[in-house]
C-alpha cells in the first residue's frame, strides 16, 4: 500500500538533492559546497536550526540542492513543514542521513505526515505536496503501515458526524476487516440488550442512529492474545446534562477512541505480529430525546454490577465498562483502551499529552519506553485507590462519577477498573485526539496519539 503521493518510487525524473544538516555538522557540509553556496547560505542566515529550511540556487533558476536543519536527536517533526514549504517538484534526501535506515525512515515519516490534508469537502485539489523520493536506507513498510494508520485516524476523526455515525464507523471497521481477512461480528440495536450490553444500548438508544458493538478478531487463535477497545462516542450533545454550545462543537471527534483502536488493529494486521487480536468499539450518539437515559438512572451493567448515572455528559466511560467486561472475560495477555473521556486529562496535561493509567508495573514501564523511543509520548497518572470511596452510590454498587468534579481523569479511570479483573494487565489512556492548531506533521484537526507507542509495547512483548 502506498501511505501517500508525497512519497513517490525513483525513477527517471529529476530530483533535486536534499540534506538534512544539524548546527553542530553545518560548518563541515558547508565546506563541502561551492564558496557562492556558503555565502548564500550565509545571506539567507541558513543556522540548520529544526525545521529551517534553504534552497541552493542552480543554473537556470531552477535549485542546485536544499538543506534542512535537525537536531542531533532526530524527530519527524524535523522534515514534516517541508512538503508544503518547498516549491512543488520532487527532492531525493542525499548525505549522512540518507544512509541511515532509523534517519531515513523518520525523515520519510515526518515527510508523510506533513503531506496529510483532510479536503474531502474542499472544492478542487489545492496545492500540491513537495514529493520525496522513498530512500533507500528507510525501512518502507515500517514508515507505511504508520503513515497508513495514521492517516486512517485523522481521516475518522477529522469526518463530520453526519458523515461518521455509528453505522458508517461500522463500514470502516468493515473495510479494514475485510483488507486483511479478519472477522467482524456486529450487535445493532436491540441486540445489544439480548446479548447483555444494557450500558451501550442506554447511552445510544436516545438516537436515531441505532447504537452497536463491533468485534473484530484476527490471527491464530492459539496465540497470545491482545484486546483493544475504542471509545466510539460519533457525537456527544452531553446528553440531558446538555452541553453549552462551545463545548459541543468538537465532539464529531468523541469517537477518536474508536479510531485509534482501529488504526491500531491496521499496524498489528499488517505487520503480522503474532497475537490473537481482538478489537471491540461500542459506537453510540449520545442524543436528546424522550427516551434518553437520565441523571440517577440505575442500570445494571454486563458484569452484573449496578451503575447511578452521575451525569449523562460522562457516556463513554459506560459503553466501555460493558466492552471491557465482555474483553476481560477472554482473559487476554494484554488489555488496552483508548478513549476521549475526559476534559479533567486535558486540564491536566493539555492537548498533546495523553494521560495513561495502568494496572501493572511491568507494563506501564515498557509502554513509557516504548513512548520515548517512537516519539509518541504519554504520561502516567496514578489509578489512586483512596479515591475509590468517592465513586460509592446510596441506591446502587457505583457511581459513575462521584460526587463532584476533582481527579475527574483518575475518577474516570478508577471506574472502569472496576470492570477489569487484577490479574490482566490493562493500560486506559484518555486521549485527546485532536490538534488545536497547525504545527509542522500535525494539522489542525483528528490526530493519533500514543497508538505506535501502544504498537511498539505490543510489538516488544510478544514477537514481530
């Protein structure tokens, strides 16, 4: 599969060469160049500072070469502006960095990701991305199968809600089942009180758009086996505890859960790791209408635990206890969720930091290093047992949200560890899915986040 067009094969094309240079190599590639290149770059104070870019003048207008700065600890960040800041036309990365498989393919990526425009609605095609030629060194399907889920995630994300309902998240699980043989099972409606999921069909029932649960397994059965939820709440109004209007107007992305769990399966299915995957996304619409659920509401959840509605506005955090009963109950090797669950996490952390929650030392670890090394980070919160208290319920076993609005990330996280028996490891990470404005390989709009750190911990653990 090829990621994007930006990132095109060699052939007979001219490419202009392009350098990657950090300050503290910058006075040595300079003096491989020509003395009137030095004193251009001089002229354009050209200081290899991340993401400073410079075009070499050639015969007949046309570029001899470009460079670009990088830090010695390189990042995609580094190469991500340039698609779009160069002048159209195809570039071939030359130098140190090109020879290098880890340089090469990060370079590629930031490169891929800078590309990325989500213009489905836009009349006419725009301006065109830069192409970089696929370097030699770089390890192609790593920096596809990354492009590739990620793309799949913003795109998901960054879809209206009348364009990305439950029954369409359904098509794209579809879809992505399809491409790599994988079954799908899916529970509409009704069904879902049949099979006892009474907690999803409450949250969506309210709707139009008939809630569901999909469920997708893929690889040998006999295989270690890894379980991924998604949160795949397509439009939050809040419910009867209605939002105000600014604080609806992004929540076409409160199914970013969901996207991020099928963007996950997308790496894992392609990269054929050895596990047993399994993938469960509840996808509702949280609406208003005369039979949504309400404020001390008591429902009786898959586990057979009984639940009081703290607030209708706290909906994901119910459709994924019943996920997470149903995953546990398969004992899987390794338990993860992924969910746009709460303002409390972004307060926290702000928007590019996704807090992660875990129940087990090993793995927390592991998933912090695997964080670090993929440039995809996250930060631990504690699953602080104290509080528990605070989520006791007069008339039922728990309450949803507790009495008041402090911890609320660690609240939320301590109720679906309820669902989650000690013994499976579990990780819980409260993303936000979004980027609020333009920095370079990260458009505003859908974003994925910490889901190659997630594949990276899989990758470590059980083979690839």
């Amino acid at each position: 599969m090829t990621a994007h067009p930006a990132l095109v094969d060699a052939d007979e094309t001219p490419a202009c060469p392009l350098y990657a240079v950090s300050g503290d190599d910058l006075a040595d590639w300079s003096a491989t160049r020509s003395e009137a290149e030095r004193a251009w770059l001089s002229a354009v104070d050209f200081k290899a500072r991340p993401g400073q870019w410079a075009l070499l003048p050639g015969d007949g207008g046309a570029p001899a070469a470009g460079v670009f700065g990088v830090d010695p600890t390189l990042r995609a960040a580094h190469a991500a502006a340039l698609p779009y800041a160069l002048p159209e036309g195809r570039y071939r990365l030359e130098g140190s960095y090109a020879g290098s498989s880890d340089a090469a393919g990060i370079i590629a990526f930031g490169w891929g990701l800078g590309s990325y425009r989500f213009d489905r609605f836009k009349a006419g095609n725009g301006r065109v991305a830069a192409q970089l030629e696929w370097p030699a060194a770089a390890a192609r399907a790593v920096v596809e199968r990354d492009l590739s889920a990620t793309f799949m995630v913003r795109d998901l994300v960054n879809a209206p809600a009348n364009e990305m309902g439950p029954e369409e998240l359904q098509r794209a699980a579809e879809q992505l089942a399809a491409e790599f043989d994988a079954k799908i099972t899916v529970l509409i409606g009704e069904d879902l009180l049949t099979n006892n999921y009474p907690l999803v069909h409450a949250v969506g029932r309210a709707s139009s758009r008939t809630p569901r649960l999909i469920d997708i397994t893929w690889g040998d059965p006999d295989a270690p086996k890894v379980t991924v939820l998604g949160k795949g709440v397509c439009f939050d109004s809040g419910g009867l505890d209605l939002k105000s209007a600014a604080g609806m107007a992004l929540m076409k992305k409160d199914m970013g859960g969901g996207a991020h769990a099928l963007g996950l399966a997308r790496m894992i299915m392609s990269a054929g790791l050895p596990v047993r995957l399994r993938v469960l996304v509840p996808a509702v619409e949280n609406a208003v209408s005369g039979n949504a659920f309400r404020p001390h509401d008591v429902f009786r959840s898959r586990k057979g635990t009984t639940v009081e509605i703290g607030n209708t506005d706290a909906e994901g955090r119910l459709i994924l206890a019943d996920a997470l009963t149903e995953a546990a109950d398969q004992d899987p090797a390794l338990l993860v969720d992924f969910a746009t669950l709460t303002g409390a996490a972004r307060v926290a952390l702000g928007p590019d930091l996704p807090a992660m929650f875990c129940n087990d030392e090993n793995t927390a670890g592991a998933l912090l290093r695997s964080a670090e090394t993929h440039d995809d980070p996250v930060w631990r919160m504690p699953l602080w047992a104290p509080y528990r208290k605070r989520l006791s319920s007069s008339v039922a076993d728990t309450s949803s949200t507790g009495a008041d609005r402090m911890g609320g990330a660690i609240m939320a996280a301590l109720f679906l560890e309820q669902f989650v028996p000690a013994r499976t490891p579990w990780v819980h990470l409260d993303v936000y899915a979004w980027n609020d404005s333009d920095t370079p390989g990260r458009p505003r709009g859908g974003e994925a986040m910490s889901m190659r750190a997630v594949f990276g911990l899989i990758e470590d653990r059980f083979g690839g």
